[in-house]
C-alpha cells in the first residue's frame, strides 16, 4: 500500500493505493472517532473537525478537515495499527 498525504485548504488529503481496502480505511476512521485508536495525540484528534473516506479498493481518499499538519497525519499514519497490520 502506498499512503500519500497533501496539504489542503481545509486540512489534509491522504491518498492510499495499491493493496488497501476501503473497508479497512472507513474502520480506521471509525476507531479514530470513537477513540479505540492511540495513532493520534489527542490535541491532534481535537483539531481534526472532519473525516470523509471516498474513493474504491485500490483508490481510497481519506480527507480530513480543521487545522491539522501534513506531519501530524504523516506520523498518525506510521503509528496506526489497522493500516501497518498487514
């Protein structure tokens, strides 16, 4: 899997390709939200105001709105477990 992240103007885009499944994305978003994960500092997690998974196997498009860092997100990504499992 290949993860590229972009700053936007309203926050972040992170680009996943390769062998990634959208179901895996949407449950990353989802243990984000409900605080199952430990990826994030929580002051990253307060800055984030929204997260929209799009996009198919192969091509999944996680934007995250608010105002969160390119490296924040970058180093959420290196620390989450559902993503690096594989």
């Amino acid at each position: 899997m290949k993860k590229n992240v972009f700053k936007t103007t309203d926050g972040v885009k992170i680009s996943f390709t390769g062998a990634v499944e959208k179901q895996n994305i949407v449950r990353m978003v989802e243990n984000c939200q409900t605080g199952q994960c430990e990826c994030m500092s929580d002051e990253t997690k307060a800055k984030v105001k929204g997260m929209d998974v799009s996009g198919t196997d192969g091509d999944v498009s996680l934007d995250l709105s608010g105002e969160v860092s390119k490296e924040e997100i970058e180093a959420a990504l290196a620390r989450s477990k559902v993503i690096n499992s594989k």
